[in-house]
C-alpha cells in the first residue's frame, strides 16, 4: 500500500468517527474522551468490589441508552418498550444458558440466542409497524403495550407446569436468584474443555469486559451516523415523505434501524443477566420502560455522547437519591418533564453547545 | 346466555368509561395525555376520601371527577400547553408526568387507599348471581357518552369547541377565546376520566398504578375508533373490542383475552389507519356521491 492510499484510508475513518452527525466532536472532545478513557480504565485500581459490580451495573445500561438514542435522536422512532428487548434477551439467554451450560460448558449459544431472539421479535413488531406505515404516536404506545403484555405473561408462570427444559420461569420471582430452583443463569463462560473462561458479575474482569464493549459499540454507532446510512437516517427523521420521493424504501430503513436499536437492548439484557445471574418480570415494567426515556430525553437524543453520559449520570444519581428515601422516581420523573420543558432537545446537549460556543469565542482571543 | 351478555356489557363499559374521556382529549383535540390513567387515579382517590369523609356515594363520585379536573386544568396550563403540535414531545413530557403522580400518590397516600363498597347489591339468575352495580356502570357510561355528543352538538361552548379542533386561527378571527376553549375541552375530558376512575373505585382495590393499567387500554379504544366522529367511533370501537375481549376471556384466560384485543386492535389499524370512524365516514360519502 503507498503512503497515499494509507492516507486516504486514515483520513476516511477519521471522517466516519469525528463526521459533522455527532454533536461531541473536535480535538478538545477527543482529549476529554481520552481522559474518560483513561479514568475509567485505571479506576478499579481505586474501588472496592462492591463499587466496581455496580459501575459495570451503571455501564451495562449504556447500550440500551445508546439502542434508543439511535432510533429516536437519529431516525425519529420513538419507542416506549424498549426494555421489552432487554427482558426477552435476559430471559432467552437465561433459558439457553441453564438448558446447555453443562453440556457444553460455555455459553455461547446462549450468548447467540440472548442476542438473536429480541432481535427477531423487534424484526417481527418493525414489520407489522413500519410496513403499516403507523404513525409515529402509535409506534411508541404500541411499543409500551407490548411490553407491558410480556410482563402479565411472565407474571402468571409460577406454577409447576413452566419449564422449558430445565429452566423455570418462576413467575414474578423470575428466573434464578428468587425462585426455589437452584438452576440460575450462568455467568458468561468462553471456551471449551477442561477450563472455560467465566466472568464473573462480580470481577474486575467483567468490568472490563462491559467496559471495552461500550467503547466499541459507541464508535462504531458514530461510524454508523456519520456514514451513507447516517445521512438517510436524518434524512427519513426530518422528512419521510420526501427521503422516500428520492427513492429510499423508508420502510425497510426504519425496520433495519429499530431492529439495531432492539440488538443494542439486547446486549445490555444478556449482560444484565449474565451479571447478576438472575432476571424476573420487573424487567419489562413501565419503570423499566420509561427510564430510557429519560436518561436519553434529559441528555440529548440526537448526541450518542450525551445519551451515554446522561444514562450513566442519571443511572448514578437514581441510585443516590434511591439511598436518601423513596421519592427517586418523583425526582426522575420531575427532571424529564422539566427539561422536556426548558430543553427540548436535553439539558447536557445544551449544556455541552453552550461550552463549545464559549470555547470557540475565547480561542482567536488565546491566540492574538 | 345471560352470562355473557352480562359480561360483554361489563367488559364494554370498562371500555367506554376509560376512554369516554380520552376522545375528548386525543381523539377531538389531538392531544396526548399519558397520565390520562393518572386523571382516573385521582378520581378514584378523590371518591375513597369522600365517601370516607361521610360524603354519599354518587357524590363522592362527582367529588372524584371535579378533583380530576382541578389537576387535569393545572396540568394543561402549566405543561402541555406547551406540547400543542408536538405529539412525541408531548407523549414523554406527559409520560414523565405520569411517573410523577403515580409516584407521588404512592409516597404520600402509601401502596392502597380503602376502595368504597359496592352498592345496589346483586340478583341471580339460576345459579349465577349477577351485582346490579355492574349494570349500572354501562348505563353510565352510555349516559356519559350521550351528554358528550348533546354538550359537543347542541350547545353554544360545543361550536365554538368544534369550531376551534377544526380551524383554531379562524375560530380566533370569529372572537373565540381559543386557549381557554382548549383549557375547557380538556377539563371536560378531566372531568370525565375522574368519573370513570370514580366508577372504579366502587369495584376493585384502588392504588398509585391504577393508571398504568387503564391509560394503554384507553388509546386503544380511542384509536381503533378514530377521530372522522369520535362518538361512533368509540361506540364501534367498544362493540367490537369489547365482544372480542369478552370471547377470549371467557374461553381461555384475562391475559389472552387482552392479547386478542391487541391484536384485533392492530388489524383494524393496519385496514384503517385513521380508525373506524373515518372508514364509516368514507363509505357514507361514497354511497352519496351515487
């Protein structure tokens, strides 16, 4: 390859991680990134372990964060029911790990159904709602009552009679920990033979694990808004009716995109579970629902940055609030309806195109 | 037989009652109200403290409404005039509220408030034993949506209402006062999710979610309806729910008895987009236009 060629390749993965798509961008953005990067990485040097199987908690609901930022900042789909995906994931491969863990001895294919499963459901809703050309309204609160209908569901599998395999649903105890069973789900488990590798929920390891994920998810979304697809993603946002006058089949992009946001909810399900080694109906509750919401309402839909760093914050502050007394979800509930009113757009992405502003304004100052 | 048209009529004005006031405020302003449920909560609340205070039955009930209209006006002015023709903005902003006031209601007034008994008493027919109360429900909820259509078609506020949903810039030109039009309308809508909430109260355990189980159920009815008409609309809407829901409770389980209604209401959407109503409406021209 001439020096050329590995130029223009540079310059165009440059141009896909730093394109115009994410507001969080520019040398003084990748310097605070690097930052984070580094604090983060050295950080269960400093925690105890108990801090450290909470912050990867706290990471594991960045995907989620990042799968509904996607779909709505980005394509303009607004779903109520995303936890429905991270549930059915935790519960797919809650079923498959308990049913094939000591066969195999890995998860693998636990991993693989915990992730193909929500996926195919949403492909399953996406085609009923998109090709059906249902409003946008109608998406959401079909979304929310979906959801809701898996939580009835799982609620009423107490009796004997729900196994599949050797996985009982438990009813409203769930899967693992609650139920009488002694059959959790198993801790996520690589390899074959003699001696697998399992990360533990609890491990520094894990922490890793999530960690190096997250980081890997969020730049290949920023690839992903910034490339071809980003654009008409924009584009079916800001005018459907005329993204599809130009030829797009607007319905098979938005089917493709709410399908990623679902796999997105997936990965953090399967973490969840493998993470705690249990999962009950709550996961499909409207809180679960609606916390999304919030995190990526307040922070800022259309910035993958703000979402992430929003769901960590506000994952960070339920749980301070939640140590203080009861009233968490009031406080929670009051900041999205505040800054649905104040900051349409979310608080941080204001906050954040105020500092660039300011930033931009003292520059050609520091210079002359 | 009996028993299941006794059902039907049950399950039908369930229906009605949590959507009665959801067409007024979706269905005819276009407004989206997540804590609609919310609404029916406070009725519900409002109809336990009074009876409790000493305060007859059907006007603990009342009581319920007014105080659900109270909110539901305070909640207009001060949030979701804000949302009007944002419908996603308003969907998570009033969802946001919705949290709060179940939330709420749960830190101050704890997981139950003592649900008001039952009146009328019951009558069997051979071995079923039926509660008058039930019967009761539908007619109101029937009464509920005849004064609506009379107050929307036959009174001076009704016009200038319907006036303002259909062209608000020309009904301002006309002198009409058109953000406290919207106030109205939405108190009315208020005042009839209280009430329904209200009816509730007299039949199962009241608590901070009650809510969260009737506000889906609501923008189902209201949007398998349609808003072409919103009174044939709900009316087409609860018949044909209501028989379907009825059919697969009965025959197998609540749950699927919800599924089946979900699904049906997904049909009908899929066939017409814009509900029942508008695909009535259509017809009707097609057959004058012969």
């Amino acid at each position: 390859m001439t020096t050329a060629a590995r130029n223009a390749g540079a310059r165009r993965v440059i141009g896909l991680l730093d394109g115009p798509n994410e507001p969080a961008r520019g040398l003084v953005f990748w310097l605070l990134f690097g930052v984070a990067l580094i604090v983060a990485a050295a950080a269960p040097a400093f925690m105890s372990r108990f801090e450290i199987l909470n912050t990867s908690n706290f990471l594991i609901n960045g995907f989620v964060a990042l799968g509904l930022g996607l779909i709505w900042g980005f394509a303009g789909i607004l779903s109520l029911g995303q936890a429905a995906f991270v549930g059915i994931a935790g519960y797919a491969y809650g079923i498959i790990g308990i049913n094939l863990i000591e066969i195999h001895g890995n998860t693998d294919l636990a991993i693989v159904g915990g992730l193909l499963v929500p996926t195919a459901v949403a492909a399953m809703l996406g085609f009923i709602m998109f090709y059906a050309r249902l409003r946008g309204v109608y998406v959401a609160i079909l979304m929310l009552v979906v959801t809701l209908l898996f939580e009835t569901f799982l609620n009423q599998t107490a009796g004997p009679g729900w196994f599949i395999g050797d996985a009982h649903l438990g009813g409203n105890n769930g899967l693992g920990r609650f139920s009488g069973v002694i059959r959790k789900p198993p801790s996520l488990t690589f390899g074959y033979g003699e001696e697998p590798h399992v990360f533990e929920g609890k491990s520094t390891e894990f922490y890793y694990l999530v960690l190096g994920l997250l980081v890997i998810v969020y730049l290949g979304l920023r690839a992903l808004v910034n490339s071809r697809l980003g654009l008409v993603l924009i584009a079916v946002r800001e005018d459907a009716p005329r993204t599809e006058s130009l030829g797009y089949d607007i319905r098979l992009i938005q089917l493709a995109i709410f399908c990623l946001g679902a796999f997105l909810s997936a990965i953090s399900g399967v973490l969840y579970v493998s993470w705690g080694n249990f999962i009950t109906p709550a996961a499909f509750s409207v809180y679960n629902n609606i916390l999304p919401v919030i995190w990526v309402a307040v922070a800022g839909r259309t910035s993958l940055t703000a979402t992430v760093v929003g769901a960590l914050v506000l994952v960070w502050l339920s749980q301070r609030l939640a140590v203080e007394g009861d009233f968490a979800l009031v406080v929670l509930g009051s900041v999205l309806v505040v800054s649905m009113m104040v900051a349409p757009r979310g608080l941080l992405l204001a906050a954040g195109e105020a500092a660039a502003r300011l930033l931009a304004r003292s520059r050609p100052a520091a210079r002359g | 037989m009996i028993g299941f048209l006794y059902q039907y009529a049950d399950t039908m004005a369930v229906l009605a009652l949590t959507a009665v006031g959801l067409i007024v405020i979706f269905g005819m302003m276009g407004v989206i109200n997540m804590a609609h449920g919310e609404l029916m909560m406070t009725g519900a609340y409002a109809t336990s403290f009074a009876y409790y205070a000493g305060i007859p039955t059907l006007i603990a009930i009342l009581i319920g409404g007014i105080a659900a209209a109270v909110v539901g006006i305070v909640i207009e002015r001060v949030v979701i005039r804000r949302f009007y023709g944002q419908l996603l903005a308003s969907l998570v902003a009033t969802w946001g509220l919705s949290l709060v006031m179940s939330q709420g209601a749960l830190l101050i007034f704890g997981p139950q408030v003592p649900s008001v008994p039952t009146p009328f008493g019951s009558f069997t027919v051979g071995e079923q034993s039926y509660s008058y109360y039930r019967i009761v429900m539908f007619v109101v909820a029937a009464a509920m949506i005849g004064g609506l259509w009379s107050l929307f078609n036959y009174t001076h506020f009704g016009v200038r209402a319907r006036a303002t949903m259909e062209n608000p810039e020309m009904a301002r030109a006309l002198g009409t006062n058109v953000r406290s039009i919207y106030t109205l309308t939405f108190g009315i809508g208020s005042l009839m999710a209280g009430i329904a909430g209200g009816m509730f109260a007299l039949t199962a355990t009241i608590g901070p979610f009650l809510g969260q189980y009737y506000t889906p159920q609501a923008f189902i009815t209201v949007v398998v309806g349609g808003a072409a008409d919103i009174f044939v609309g709900l009316v087409a809407s609860v018949l044909s729910l209501g028989a379907v829901r009825t059919i697969f409770t009965s025959q197998f389980n609540i749950l699927i008895g919800h599924v089946a209604m979900l699904v049906v209401a997904l049909a009908i959407i899929r066939f017409m987009p814009s509900g029942i109503s508008d695909w009535i409406e259509r017809r009707r021209q097609r057959v004058r236009n012969r």
